[in-house]
C-alpha cells in the first residue's frame, strides 16, 4: 500500500494494481470548487498514464460522498466559459475532454447530488451505502446538468425513470437507485468502500488489455451503435491475440492456474 500525495482536496494511495481516489473537501460536503475540479483531472490522468495501475476506485472521506458543485465559487468561472478540466487530461466526466480507457469502480454514501451521480454514471461499477440520498437538483438552481446525466441517464435507467428525476429534482433512495439499475449493490453504510475494492482487485486480477479492449467495445456500442461494435470486435481480438497477455492466458488455462498478467 502506499499513498501518494501533492493534492489538497483529493487523495490517492495504490493497492497493488490499484489506484483509489478520495474526495477529501469534508468540511464542505465534498463540494467541487475549481481547485477540487483541477485535482480530480489531475489524479484520473495519473491512474490513466500509469501502466501498472488496473482498475480505480473513486470514494469520499466524511459524511458526505458529495453535495456537488460549489456554485458560489463555480457559476463565476462557468459564466466566463473557462474550462473545468485542465487542457490534456482525462476529465472525470468523460464529456468535456478525454474520458478513462480503464475501469472504475465507485462507492458512494450520504448525499450524492448533482455533480456527484454524474461521476458516478461515469464510473463502471457502482457501490452505495443503504443510506444514500441522490438527486440531480439543477432544474432547482436555475441551470441544467452538463456533467452528462442528460446523455447517461436515460441510457442506464430508461427514457422515463431519468425524466422522472431529472425534470422534477427530486430525491431518491439507494433502494430506488439499485431498482432502476443506477447502482448494482446496496451495502450496510461503512461497508461501501471495503466492498468497493474488493470488486476492483477482482477486476485488477484480470487481463488489463483485455478489460480495457472489452470496454472500449461497450463503449463503442453506446456511442456508436451495435453495428459499430460488432465491426470492431475481430479486429480488437486479431490485436489482442497477438499480445503476450493472450499467450499466458492460455498458458494459464493449459497448467490450470491463474494468470499472470502483465499488461503487454
């Protein structure tokens, strides 16, 4: 285990292939100021350039996963129309610049608001606390969302389970999220985390070119459509075959043991 650090708002620490990113701004209910903006890029860009990290894990410290933009400090810098996410790295939403090509597994509890379930949609797998409260209130501020729930929302959870809480801006439980199918487990509060990671070093076991081609696929089909997809899946496998991951997964498969994935 170990933490890295260089960050005020944010924290990082690497669990063998690993990589979790805290939300450490507890004092203000882990509301996103451009500073905060700035040091989640910065830690997203840092587990995508880092070869050796495999899955990511996002969570919050405090009671609060978080209450989502600070719009005292935010709507000023919106209205000028300057970037939330700093030129050349991967912004966390995936909708204003560069998305994650790795997998991302989220855990949240408490308040998770507006900014905060976007982040969430953008994430892989999700984890919440039973006691997790959502709701996507822009409508309620005057703005509207534009960290992508109005594109991944009605992807996940239908056109009008997504309308009926982000025309309204109201609140919903875990239990609600987990029946739409915005989240896939439903934890006891203080467990989320622990749970989380457990289901990142199961994925961080894996082949990693092989998670990230699978994604890139999946991806590929919500953006582009099936047909889009499907002509790229020979292709992807014709690469991949060629990798030394593909050669020790079948290795492994022979000697009936696990693999042992580098990466390459």
């Amino acid at each position: 285990m170990e933490t890295t650090t260089g960050f005020e708002r944010i924290t990082t620490e690497v669990r063998g292939h690993v990589f979790v990113i805290g939300l450490n701004r507890p004092d203000k209910l882990n509301a996103f100021d451009a500073q905060m903006l700035r040091e989640l890029a910065a830690a997203y860009t840092m587990y995508e350039q880092t070869h050796d990290l495999w899955c990511g894990v996002l969570f919050a410290h405090g009671r609060a996963f978080t209450s989502g933009l600070d719009l005292a400090a935010m709507i000023p810098v919106l209205a000028r129309g300057e970037s939330i996410t700093p030129a050349g790295s991967i912004d966390p939403w995936g909708v204003h610049g560069p998305a994650l090509s790795k997998p991302m597994v989220c855990a949240v509890h408490g308040r998770c608001l507006t900014a905060g379930i976007e982040l969430m949609l953008a994430c892989d797998i999700r984890v919440a606390a039973h006691d997790t409260i959502f709701a996507q209130i822009e409508i309620k501020r005057g703005i509207l969302p534009f960290g992508g729930a109005t594109i991944r929302m009605p992807q996940e959870i239908g056109w009008g389970n997504a309308m009926r809480y982000l025309l309204t801006g109201d609140e919903f439980s875990a239990e609600e999220a987990y029946r739409l199918g915005l989240v896939q487990e439903v934890v006891e509060p203080g467990a989320e985390l622990a749970r989380a990671l457990v289901l990142a070093e199961t994925v961080a076991q894996q082949a990693p070119l092989g998670v990230q081609g699978t994604l890139a696929l999946a991806r590929q089909a919500l953006r582009e459509g099936p047909a889009a997809a499907a002509a790229s899946l020979l292709p992807a496998l014709q690469a991949i075959i060629k990798t030394e991951d593909a050669q020790e997964g079948v290795l492994s498969f022979l000697q009936r043991r696990p693999g042992r994935f580098g990466g390459r």
